[in-house]
C-alpha cells in the first residue's frame, strides 16, 4: 500500500482514530483531577555513625546490605506501626499500605515516604514512623545485650560459689597457695634435718623427722585438691572474661542507641502533593499516546477483516453468480417475449391487410 491508501484509509475510519484517543485521554484527565488528592513526606536516615563506626554493629563488607535490610524491616515491624499509630492517631493500614523504604544508591543511607491524604499529617508522620524504626534496632540489640550480659553475670557469680564451696570442703583456704606454704615448709625441714646431721647430732636430726614426714603428708593432702581446684579456677576465669565481653557489647549498643537518637540523623521533608499540573499532564500524554496506537491496531483489524472477505468474493463468484443468474433470465426472457408479442402483432396486422378482399378503391 502506498501513502495515499493509508490516508483514505485514515479518513474512511477516522471516527475510530479520534474517538477512542479522546476517550482515553479524557478518562485519565477526569482520574488525575477527581481522584482524591495526597501529600507525600519523606524522612532520610543519615548512617554515617551508625554504620562502620568504632561500636557499631553494622560492619564489615555487608555492613550497608545488613543495616538496610534491618531498616525495612524495623519499619515494617508490627510493634513499630502500632506504637507510631498510637502517636500519630494514623490507622495501622494507613501506615502498612502507604510506607516505603528505599536505600539512597549504594550508600548506607535509606529514606522512608509516607503519602497521606492529610498535608499536615504526613511529615510527622513520617518522622515519627523512621525514629521507632531506628528505636526498634537498637532497643532490640541492647535488650539482647542485656539479657547476656545478666547471663555472663549469673555464670560468675555460679562459678565463684562453686570455687568457695570447693575451698570450705577442702578446709585448705586457697589451695594453691597452702600447697605453696606445705611443699616450703618440707624443704625448710629437709635442710634443717641435713644441718643437724652434718654437725653430728644426729638427736635433733632425727627429732625433725618426724616434723618432716608430717609436713609432706600435708602437702600431700593439698596437692590432691589443685586438680579440681585448678578446673574451677579456670571457669571462674572464663565466666569472668564472658562477663567483660558483654558487658563490653553492652556499651557499644548504649553508644549506638545515643548516636541514632541524635536529632541530627533524621530528616524530613516538607509534605508536596503526589498529584500536580505537571503529573496529571505526564499521566494523560502517555495514555493519549496510546490510545492513538490502539486506534490504529483496531483500524488495521477492520480493514484486515474487510480485505479477507473481498477475497473470498473474488475466490467463489460462481456462488455470486447463481444467486443472480435466475433473475437476469427471467428478466431477459420477459423482454424477449414482449419483443416477439410485439413483432407477432405487427405482422399479423402486415397478414390481415394482404388477405383482404379487392373493392373497388383497389381496383
């Protein structure tokens, strides 16, 4: 098909090709200036000492990702939504169906938009929905931080029983310490006992004896306990090192649980409008642009429709013909018999004059 066959075409259907373009358009401008109205405010976390820092929990090469993640779902948390409604006076759905986070490129900072159909509402809102969410993350961390720190607490105080009960039962004082002072005392008296024989008195020598022999029983019997002594020592020191190291965690949380609520991390912008000249005319463009091309497919149908049944016209004249064939030959055989009706009665009246009797006229 060459130009001009588009162009009559077009101007065959160009009731279609306005009509439902108008249409369209029509329907998405009566959608953008009748459709109820919202404001959309947006609250930025600014992480940088939040994320990486000296005590934060955020580190590492999935530091950004692991923040991020917790952020959502902080935000989502059903705890959070409640105690931000309860703030607000905004419904649970409102804040469940109009709320979304997204991460600012590739950078640990994160915004959160609320969109309400309130303008005064939705910046508090929105800040009030990104401080229970950083809230969330760090009360959660520091309530478990607590709860292993009493843990660590419980384990020293159990290993520091076990350590005294131990040394009561063992009725030595501190083992070490009296295996120590018994092994000390039967050197002194070995070495004693060694002076008196050198000497030759060999009285006081053996007197020592059996100082000696006392002594090395006693050390005997302290030496026993070191072992299980030794044992207990050793938990009681490691309960006190798992102590240290929560309580250790424990600060950084405080720390971090201070540094999120700093005013400074979270800020808001002013609620704007979702819906504006400019919206409504970037909505109603595409949908007339669109329109167009439907139009112009429904066209193309129509004429497709209409070219495969002219085929089939073209393909099948005979069927064409016998429908028409019976009424032409009534037809001609109608005027082929008038037209011999009338040359019959021309000729009859050509017959009746030569058989007429002579008169005398003719004569």
């Amino acid at each position: 098909m060459e130009i001009a066959d588009y162009l009559r075409v077009a101007r065959r259907r160009l009731w279609i090709l306005i009509l439902v373009p108008v249409l369209a358009a029509g329907a998405a401008l009566a959608y953008g200036l009748l459709s109820p109205r919202t404001y959309s405010s947006t609250a930025t976390v600014l992480t940088p000492s939040l994320v990486g820092a000296q005590y934060s929990q955020f580190t590492g090469p999935q530091a950004i990702d692991q923040f991020v993640s917790a952020f959502a779902a902080s935000a989502a948390d059903p705890t959070v939504i409640a105690e931000t409604a309860k703030e607000t006076g905004i419904s649970v759905a409102a804040l469940t169906d109009n709320v979304s986070v997204e991460q600012i490129g590739a950078s640990s900072n994160v915004t959160l938009t609320f969109s309400g159909q309130n303008e005064k509402e939705s910046e508090p809102v929105a800040h009030a929905l990104a401080k229970n969410a950083l809230v969330n993350i760090y009360s959660a961390q520091r309530k478990i931080a607590g709860m292993q720190a009493e843990a660590a607490r419980r384990g020293v105080e159990a290993a520091n029983k076990a350590v005294n009960d131990y040394v009561t039962k063992a009725g030595v004082g501190e083992p070490s310490a009296a295996y120590t002072a018994a092994v000390s005392q039967v050197t002194w008296l070995q070495q004693t006992q060694a002076t008196y024989a050198a000497s030759g008195d060999r009285t006081a020598a053996n007197a020592i004896r059996n100082s000696i022999e006392t002594a090395q029983k006693q050390a005997q019997k302290v030496g026993a306990t070191l072992p299980q002594y030794n044992t207990l020592v050793n938990a009681q020191t490691l309960a006190n090192e798992a102590y240290q190291s929560a309580l250790g965690d424990q600060r950084k949380v405080q720390v971090q649980a201070t540094a999120a609520s700093d005013p400074d991390v979270i800020t808001t912008t002013a609620a704007a409008p979702d819906r504006t000249g400019a919206s409504i005319v970037k909505l109603v463009v595409p949908v007339f642009g669109a329109a167009v091309l439907f139009a112009i497919i429904i066209i193309a149908l129509f004429e497709f429709v209409a070219a495969v049944r002219r085929q089939e016209s073209e393909e099948h004249p005979a069927e064409v013909g016998e429908s028409v064939a019976p009424a032409e030959t009534s037809g001609t055989a109608g005027r082929n018999g008038r037209h011999a009706k009338d040359a019959g009665a021309a000729t009859g009246r050509r017959d009746d004059s030569s058989e007429r009797t002579p008169t005398m006229v003719d004569a």
